[in-house]
C-alpha cells in the first residue's frame, strides 16, 4: 500500500502552510530536538473514529510526512472498562484507509505501564504527590470553583512512606474500586483547575484487552499521555484546543519525571462541522439505543460511517487540506465536504443508468421481442473511460417522478401527448396511461420515432431527456437514501439532547430499484454516478445478482437549494 507518511530525510516541495508548520519549521530550523520532527496520533479506543479525528490524523501525519520525520501510532488504552479490540481494530483500519501508514511505530499507552509506574513512586518519593483517601464527591468539592480556590485534602500531607506504601498495595489489588487515589501535590490554589492536585492514578478492577488482570491502578490520560511521548522521543505533540488548559500540567509532569526527552504540546481548533454531533458518548448512544444500525452506519460521521456511505480517503484528504488548521474555534458546513467528494468522484466514478422508484413504459409500436444495443458514456469527465452497450426493448422503466398526468408549468418530462428523448436512445411520446383499480397509474403507453436516434431525426431537439432500464434485463436492487441524521445545524443548541433532533428521513429504503444490466456483478465499494440521481456506492450488504447502492451524495446541494426557498 502506498503511504502518505515519508521516510527521514524527504521533504516534500511546498508543504501546506499553517501555524503549526510554522512552529516546526521554526523548530528545525533552530536545530531544536536535534532537527527531528516526531508526531503521533493518539486515539482512545472506547469507540470509532469520526471525522473529527480526521484532521488530526491527516495533520500528525502531514506534519510528520512535510518534514522527513515520522509519526507514531499510539492508542491510549488507559480505560480498560470503556476499551475494546473492536475499536482497536476499527482504529487501524480507518488510518489505513485514509492512506497513510505508521509502519512498524504503533504502540499503546499500556505498553509503558510500568515505567508510568516508577515515574509514579518517584513522585511519591521526592513529595510530589501523595494518596488521597477521599471520595471522589469529596474530592471534587474540595476543588474549588472558577472563582474560588480549592481545599486541600486532609490526606494531602500524608507522609511520604504511608503514600508509597499506600501506593504498592494499590497495586497489589488490596483495596476495592474509589478506595484511594494517587493525586500531584501541585497548587490548590492555582486559577488553573487542572493544577490543583490532579488525579494520576484510579483504582479500577476491570480486565484490560492487552494486560488481562495483571494491573488494577490505572494512569489517568494527563499524566500517561506526556510520558508516553517522551519515551517515544515525539518532539511536536499536536492536539485539539480543549487541552491548552492542560498544558502547564502536560509540562509539570515532564519536568517532575524528568522522562528522556522534552515533548512540545501545541493546541489547535478541533473540527466542528454543523448537522453533526463529534462526542464518542453521544455517538455510542446512538449505536446503543439502536437509533442507528451500528459505528458504521452511512448516517453517522465516523469514518467507518463514511466509508460505508461512500466517501472516499481522497476526498476527505482533500476536506482537511481546504479547511486548513487554526487557533480558533469554528463551525464548518458540512456542504463543503459533500462538495470535495462529488468533486473526486465527478472525475472517477462510472456513469450508470437507475431508476430508483420504476414506473413501466411500454412502446406500443416498437416491435415485440426485439432488443438492441445502443452505446453510453461511460465518463465525459475522462475520454479514456470508454463506452458501455446497453440494451432497449420494447417494455422499459423510467423514473415515477418523470411523469406528470397534469404538467406543472416549466414540467419539460413526460406527460400525455408531450415527448421526451430516452438518453442514448429514441424520442418517445406518451399516448396513454393506464391506473389500476385504487386510481394510481402502472403503466405508461408510449410511442417512438424510429428514426430519432441514427436517422433523419436524430439531430431533433426534444426540451426533456429521461434516464430508464430496461424491464427484461434490468436488474433489481435495494438502494437506500441517505440523508443527514440531524435536523438543526446545531443539534445540541441551548442543551438540548441532539437525539432529540433525529431527522426521520435520514434514511428511505427504495427495495423495488432496476439497474441496468452492467451493475449485476458490482463489488462492495464500487462507486458510480447513477445519471440525475447523485454519486452512489455498492454496500457491504450487495451479493451477486442483488446489488445494494447507497447514496453517498446527491448531485447538488439539495439543502442549499431548500434553505434559499425558505
């Protein structure tokens, strides 16, 4: 598989531009860690990647790929009651697919399990932190407000050999679950609420996915996250702005370990896109209450959602770069990714003719039984795409929408006694319509030039051009539109719970689709532009012969065009 990520000592012509490139390039060129450029990608694997993390991922790589450095894996596995190879494999598979490649660098935050460990009992031992026996409610009163200080603990100066001691028992699993925590012994009073004697340590008595039982304390992430790169020499720890509050921690907690190399942590604004909601817990409660058919349902915007719907890692590359990297907080529209992915896939996808929701045609003076060939364009993006044939007989489908009994004004379709041309194919009018006993129409009677499609009036101009199947060879298919899961740009506005929001149309199963014939043997992935409908991919959920599309986009904002109405 080809790698965005680079080897040492390539640096790419021209890298985007971007305060955190600035910083780097600053860095490299003072010389400063030694000219190295180490990042890594750091994800909790308590549920699956959205794309949020994924301009985190295309930055940390990025940076690292610019610069001729490298950048780690790393999973934050600190949580084991929240953890799950399940996440740990999604995590693998979704930054593979966006293209990039960590090679042999992946690593786990439980991999240095005991070094955090000794870090730990030195902290204890040069009277940096202490056991606080205090309850977690208790501990969280004593903290302290915005505008008040905290309190210390009454355990705080505990002494030195009662803490240690205290802490190897921990350990050995002697005491039950909120029992006891290890805190830093830093400032109660600091305007910084995360200075004030944070937590490093809990007790949690829960199978890990990697070191089984073997560990009942676990770290926190403040202070597993700062050592885990150091150990692994990264020199640029990027991460979203929520933890610039954090850094005067990040920062205590390497000068007290005093760990093998100086990590420097720069914030950035984190993606908020509007119809979307980003919290993993708000996301696993969609997946739990069953409001969605799992992490990787086409509605939700994790990048396994993503992919299934139809996006691909280039136009989600191509996302990232457009909105660049900033220092402050804003909220993307979602148009703009919809738009990079028709715009990748406008010049790769194969065209393909579908008709979604079938209403019969039947061509009263096309002969019976007869079938012929007529060529389509495969891509007018691309000339070397080529053409396909397509066969046309007498009985065809074409789009229930396409017809109107009573034309609307500008209606340029099919209606009775008006013509259309079928594309690639003849000009027809419609001569009759016949409706079953409920008053719906099921048929259509038609009439065709012969001569509109290679003869004397093949150059004719009709104002309306259909797509259609068909009936004999086309080939049945369930294709589901897929719309967005939120109504309101922010579903979460004034504390309102964004489940609330649901969009009952985010998904319409059509079971009764026709494809045309070239679509009977699609594989899962596959892309097409289904003409007039939008861009299309085939679901893991299509077999032979029963091919399964989702729309991954239609072929024009749609929204936009509602909300100018409105």
């Amino acid at each position: 598989m080809s790698s965005i990520d680079s080897d040492p000592g390539v640096t790419p012509a021209a890298p985007p531009s971007d305060f955190i490139r600035e910083i780097v390039r600053g860095d490299q060129e003072a010389g400063r860690h030694g000219g190295r450029v180490h990042t890594r990608f750091p994800p909790e694997p308590n549920g699956y990647l959205h794309i949020g993390h994924a301009k985190s991922i295309c930055l940390n790589f990025g940076v690292a790929a610019d610069f001729g450095g490298w950048c780690n894996l790393r999973l934050d596995d600190t949580n084991p009651t929240k953890e799950d190879v399940e996440y740990v494999e999604a995590i693998m598979a979704d930054v593979r697919w966006l293209g990039f490649d960590w090679h042999e660098r992946m690593y786990f935050a439980s991999d240095y399990f005991e070094r955090l460990y000794e870090y730990a009992e030195l902290l204890v031992r040069e009277g940096k932190a202490y056991v606080d026996s205090l309850s977690a409610d208790e501990i969280r009163a004593h903290r302290g407000t915005l505008t008040e200080p905290g309190r210390p603990s009454p355990y705080r100066d505990r002494p030195v050999e009662e803490s240690l001691d205290l802490f190897r028992r921990m350990r050995a699993g002697e005491f039950p679950d909120g029992t006891h925590v290890l805190r830093a012994k830093i400032d109660m009073a600091s305007p910084n609420i995360n200075m004030r004697d944070p937590t490093l340590y809990r007790i949690r008595h829960a199978h890990h996915h990697r070191t089984g039982t073997a560990w009942c304390i676990y770290p926190t992430y403040d202070y597993a996250h700062p050592i885990s790169d150091a150990l692994e020499g990264i020199t640029h720890s990027i991460c979203t702005l929520e933890f610039e509050d954090h850094r005067p921690l990040y920062d205590w907690v390497i000068a007290s370990t005093r760990p093998p190399a100086t990590p420097q942590q720069i914030e950035f604004a984190r993606l908020n896109l509007n119809y979307t909601v980003m919290s993993k817990r708000k996301l696993l409660a969609l997946v739990e209450q069953r409001l969605v058919h799992g992490w990787d349902d086409p509605r939700m915007p994790t990048i396994a959602g993503l992919r299934r719907r139809g996006f691909t890692p280039e136009s989600i590359r191509d996302f990232c770069l457009r909105i660049g990297v900033a220092k402050k907080e804003n909220v993307v529209d979602i148009a703009l990714l919809e738009h990079t992915l028709r715009e990748d896939l406008n010049r790769r996808a194969p065209r393909a003719m579908a008709v979604l929701r079938p209403l019969k045609v039947v061509i009263e003076n096309y002969p019976e039984g007869r079938v012929e060939t007529v060529m389509a364009v495969n891509n007018p993006e691309d000339p070397g795409a080529g053409t396909r044939e397509v066969p046309f007989s007498r009985e065809l489908y074409i789009e229930q929408d396409d017809f109107m009994e009573e034309p609307a004004k500008k209606f340029f379709r099919l209606s009775p006694g008006a013509e259309v041309r079928l594309r690639y194919a003849y000009v027809i009018t419609c001569t009759g319509v016949v409706k079953n006993e409920a008053g719906t129409i099921t048929e259509l009677q038609c009439t065709y030039d012969p001569e509109s499609l290679s003869g004397e009036t093949a150059a004719r101009r009709v104002k309306g051009t259909l797509h259609w199947v068909s009936a004999a060879h086309a080939v049945a298919a369930e294709v589901r539109l897929y719309d967005r899961l939120f109504l309101s740009e922010d579903p979460e506005a004034g504390g309102r719970d964004p489940l609330s929001d649901l969009n009952p149309a985010s998904l319409v199963r059509l079971p009764e689709s026709r494809l045309e014939p070239s679509l009977a043997g699609v594989a899962a992935g596959t892309h097409y532009q289904f003409e007039r409908q939008g861009y299309f991919c085939a679901d893991p959920d299509t077999r032979a012969g029963a091919p399964v599309f989702n729309r991954a986009v239609t072929l024009k904002d749609a929204w936009a065009r509602l909300s100018k109405r409105g």
